[in-house]
C-alpha cells in the first residue's frame, strides 16, 4: 500500500486525474486503493456506485486532483460506470457523490436498450 501511496502523491499534482486499475475490482472502502489514496493524505468521496457492470467504482481526490478507481467488468462487454464518469472527469467536472448516486434511479441500474442515453433526472 505504502508503494502505491507512494506513487499517487508523487503523480497527482503533476496530472488532471489518475486512474486505477488493477487485476481485480476494489472490493471495499478497505481496500488497497482507497486505503492507499488516503495514507497519501487523499480523501474518498464515493465508493459504490448504481450501476451493472461497475457498482464497484472508486472516486477519490488527492492534492486537488480527481482519482478513478477503475471497476474490473471483465466479465462484460457492456457500457459501465468508467464510461459514464471518464468524458466528464476529462473535461475537468469536479464530480460528487451525489453525481454518482444519481446514476440509478430507483436502484441498481442496468442498461437495456430501450433506455435512452444519456440518462435524465427525474423533476418531481
């Protein structure tokens, strides 16, 4: 963990994001990569996200710059979380844990073909 930490801090204030990905998905807050972005002096602003493939995103900040913590979805062919989240990260959003959450509506949400996209939120 001290190694990635290590390698974290060192990058971020040379860069506009850092991403993650490692040979398996970040299982919990715990977790090597969370763990690491903290131990950098970093913070956590969500992790989890509403979505089939890619409930298991890491989004996090270290010296001011945005970190993704990239879900595996090897096992799916299928749009997720990183292509929600990556066009908005590039161009500089500063994204919230609410910005996450709001991704699914009512739930775990998986995408089908007859929901439109980009997705809306609903005005109650």
């Amino acid at each position: 963990m001290k190694g990635l930490a290590s390698v974290a801090a060192e990058l971020a204030p040379k860069t506009d994001l850092l991403i993650l990905a490692g040979e398996t998905a970040i299982q919990d807050r715990h977790d090597l990569a969370p763990s690491a972005i903290e131990t950098a002096g970093g913070s956590v602003i969500c992790y989890g996200a509403p979505v089939d493939p890619g409930n298991l995103l890491l989004l996090a900040e270290l010296d001011g710059t945005p970190v993704l913590g990239a879900p595996g979805c090897a096992r799916s062919p299928k749009r997720n979380i990183v292509d929600l989240v990556l066009p908005r990260l590039l161009v500089g959003d500063r994204l919230t844990r609410s910005d996450i959450t709001s991704l699914g509506h009512g739930g775990l949400l998986e995408d089908v073909p007859e929901r439109p996209l980009p997705r809306r939120r609903i005005e109650t």
